[in-house]
C-alpha cells in the first residue's frame, strides 16, 4: 500500500497525447526528479489541481517536453497524491517516461489498482468501483447514463439505507437477547415484524428494478428465427446498418449463427442470426437448424419473423406456444399484399406488419422493445437501479435471509437463532457496497478493469 504504483492510462499506439499516471506517497519525489517546470514559483507553491508545463527528464537526458497535473491528498481519484503526465502520442515516448519513473522508485500497476486504492481510502465503494467499469465498457447510451447514476452515489445510498435498517433490526434483537423473556416479549415480536417487513419490501423494491437494470447494462440476447428465405438477414442488415450477412433468395442462405451487437432505441441488442427452420436433407444445413432451437432457449427476445402472405407453420406456432413471453412476431413482405391484409393469427401475441425492404415496421419494433425493458414499468435511468449480477445475486440472498427471519419470528423461534439469520442478511448486504468484504472477491472484481484505472 505505501509502494507509489505508475502506469499508462491511455491505450498503446500513436495518438494525439498519452496520459501517465502515478500515485503514492512517493509520486511527488518521483516527479522532482524527473520534471523541470516552466513556471518554477508556481511550481514550488505546490497547489493542488494545477496543469505545470515543462520538460520531463532521465538524467540529463530530455525524454519529452510535458504537461505535468498534480492532485494531491486526499482530495484525488485515489485518495494518495496524483499526478499525470500528458506528453506528446507516440508509444516510445511514453513508454520511456514509464520507465523513467520505474527507475525513480515507482511500481508497475496491476489492472484497477488505482480504483482498487480509491477504495480502500473510502472513494469510491463498491457498486461505484463497479460502475466505473461498467462506464468504460457501455455501448449505449442508456447504458452509460446507469453507470454514471451508480457512480455518482444515488445506488449506494438506497443500499446503504438498507444496511441500516438491517443493522437496526440485529441491535433490536441483541438488545432483547440481553433481557429475560418477560412480559414486553410480545411488544417487541410485533415492532420486529413491522421493521423486518420494512427491509423486505425495500430489498424487493430495488430486486424489482434490478431486471430492467440488467437489460440496460448487459443488453437483450436477441434471437432471429423463421422459416427460409422470410427476410431474417436482411433484418440482421437493417438493424446493423450494414450488408453484414449474406442475403439472396435462395432459401438456405443461412447456414450458422451470425453474432452482432447494436443499439436500437439506445438499448443493446445481441443479435442471433440463425439458419431458417425447415425439413432438410443437407447435413449442414440440419446442424445449422439444431443451433437454432438451441439459441431459441437461451434468447431473452424472440424476432420470429414470418411470411405476411402465408400461413403460420407448425414450427411457427410451436415457436410462439413455447416461447409466448419473450416473442415478438415480424410479419414480413407486407409490399408483397395486395390490401396489405396480413394472414390472420390467432394467437394474442404482439405482432407487427413489417417490409424489410421499404423499411417499414422498424420504429413499431423499436417501440415494442422498450416496452418489454421497462414492463410496463416506467422506469427512470436516473432511478438507483441495481445492474450488476453479483450485487443482485447478494441482495437476493440478503432477501431470503430476512424473509426466513420473518418466519421464525412467526413461529416465535427464539431470539439468538433469528440474529443468526439478520446476521447472514447484514452479511450480504454489506457485501454489495464493499463492507465486509474478502480480498479474494476485491482482487476479482479490480482485476476486470484495465491497467491504468
Ligand atoms: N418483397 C420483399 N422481399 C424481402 C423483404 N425482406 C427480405 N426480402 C427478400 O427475401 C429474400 C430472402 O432474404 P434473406 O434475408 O436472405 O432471408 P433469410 O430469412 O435470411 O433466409 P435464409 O438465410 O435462407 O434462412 C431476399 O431476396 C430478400 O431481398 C421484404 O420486406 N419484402
Ligand atoms: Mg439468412
């Protein structure tokens, strides 16, 4: 923790600028060595967030003429003292400031080591520390707006007031463990079930959310099926906006799964092209339809798209009675109708009269989706949604601890059995902010950022 660790924090390559940064407690020393500023009384007052110009050196050796910025403690990223040497995009040049400021003293920086030290100085916790790798990686706007919600604090809070009112409950039940079973017993059973009752509806409240937080983080695996030659691949296309798939119209053009990602009504969609659905006697081909049916149970959305002038297959109606939830019907070539008066479905699916080739349908769909990611539910992004799997994971099982609390406080369970159980849920949900927290897990989730941040 005392080393003073340096590390590129931008990508390798020639850009305009690289940023090199360095923080500890020896991070000012280093710098003296290396860096003569151009304003030296400006310099020597040492104030804090100040860009310094000036050249950088190894011995006497100018390496680079720079832009040194000093943020010291406690006031920076990390807590320690910063600083962050921009000098001119070529890799070599970097590079040699790195190694610069390594011979001076510094440490090469594991991946999130910087984030990891905002931490373990209270600048950030968890979920924050999360959502600044979920900030770097977000491919949508949506998604980006959530990370940037989380980090700011607003999800820490409503987590961290749950940990209270946990926290409440166990020092409620202490306290009763203390006293002999007297006649303030059953006072005390039923204040204890308002207060569990309390935590559990604000647990479920923020579970409730979380489906919607995870569509907006990780985005919908979205599955395209039908029978061949229906227009699958010139869906893929369209919503891609780019002849990423092959398409003609001989049925069968399909053969494997084509993977792509892109935002549609600012959501991510995954999408899965697939081979078209038939009776087939190339083996190719049969292997292609096997994927289908596979992808078909791990989508989180369904295009079945169909033929707007023919009747729905076996296959088809097989796929909306198996699928009925997750299934949105595109009922394509709608330019090919003479009244545009589409095949008659009795089913109550959502479906929708499509033309991939006169660019019809395409904003119905959109508005479907976001139906589906808000279900029904209007759902701010500025509302502290929860995203990220491993703090669902701890806040559900901070739920079902609680929820077995209640039970046992039914079934008059004594008190020190029932504070095992508020223990385990304080436990959990401690877990998602960083309280209680082993280092294995620390090294796990720091270990997914990039070096540098
Ligand atoms: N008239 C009309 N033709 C379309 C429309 N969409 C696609 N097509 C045509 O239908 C034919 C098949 O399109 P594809 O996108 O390759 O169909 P597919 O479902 O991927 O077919 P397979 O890969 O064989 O399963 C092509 O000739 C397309 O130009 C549409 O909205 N209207
Ligand atoms: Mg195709």
């Amino acid at each position: 923790m005392e080393d003073t660790i340096v590390a590129m924090a931008t990508a390798k390559g020639e850009t305009s600028i690289h940023v090199i940064r360095l923080s500890g407690s020896n991070a000012g020393k280093i710098i003296e060595d290396c860096f003569d500023p151009q304003n030296m009384s400006r310099w020597s007052r040492r104030e804090s967030f100040t860009l310094n110009l000036g050249n950088f050196r190894d011995e006497n050796r100018i390496l680079d003429e720079v832009l040194v910025g000093r943020m010291l403690a406690p006031s920076s990223y990390t807590g320690e003292d910063v600083y962050e040497v921009n000098c001119h995009g070529g890799p070599f040049v970097a590079q040699r400031i790195l190694q610069a400021c390594i011979r001076h003293g510094a440490q090469l920086a594991e991946p999130g080591e910087f984030s990891k030290r905002a931490f373990l100085n209270g600048k950030l916790d968890l979920v924050q520390a999360e959502a600044v790798i979920d900030l770097i990686s977000s491919r949508t706007e949506t998604a980006a707006n959530l990370a940037l919600t989380q980090l700011g604090g607003g999800l820490s809070e409503t987590i961290l007031n749950l940990r209270e009112e946990v926290l409440e409950i166990l020092a409620f039940i202490e306290a009763s463990i203390d006293f002999p079973e007297d006649d303030v017993e059953s006072l005390d059973r039923e204040m204890l079930e308002t207060k569990i009752n309390k935590a559990l509806d604000d647990s479920l409240h923020l579970l409730s959310g979380s489906k919607t937080g995870k569509i907006l983080r990780d985005g919908l695996i979205t599955v395209i099926v039908g029978r061949p030659n229906v227009g699958k691949s010139s869906l893929l296309n369209a919503l891609l906006h780019e002849d990423r798939a092959i398409v003609t119209d001989i049925p069968g053009t399909t053969r494997d799964e084509i993977r792509e990602s892109v935002s549609v009504g600012g959501f991510l969609l995954q999408l899965v092209d697939t081979a078209g659905i038939c009776e087939s006697q190339d083996l190719v081909e049969c292997l292609g339809i096997e994927r289908t049916w596979k992808a078909l149970k791990t989508a989180d959305l369904i295009l079945l798209v169909v033929e707007a002038n023919l009747p729905l297959t076996e296959d088809e109606n097989h796929i909306i009675n198996t699928y009925a939830e997750k299934v949105i019907v595109i009922v394509n070539k709608i330019d090919l109708l003479e009244n545009e008066q589409c095949v008659s479905m009795n089913n109550k699916e959502v479906w929708i009269p499509f033309s991939v080739l006169q660019h019809r349908g395409f904003e119905d769909l959109e508005a479907e989706i976001k139906r589906r990611v808000y279900q029904g539910e209007t759902v701010d992004v500025s509302d502290p949604l929860i995203s990220n799997v491993r703090q669902i994971s701890s806040l559900e099982r901070c739920h079902t601890a609680l929820s077995e609390a209640l039970e046992s406080l039914r079934r008059g369970t004594p008190w020190d059995i029932m504070s095992i159980e508020i223990r385990q849920a304080v436990q959990n949900v401690s877990e998602i902010t960083g309280h209680n927290v082993q280092e294995s897990l620390l090294e796990e989730i720091f270990s997914r950022f990039c070096i540098g941040k």
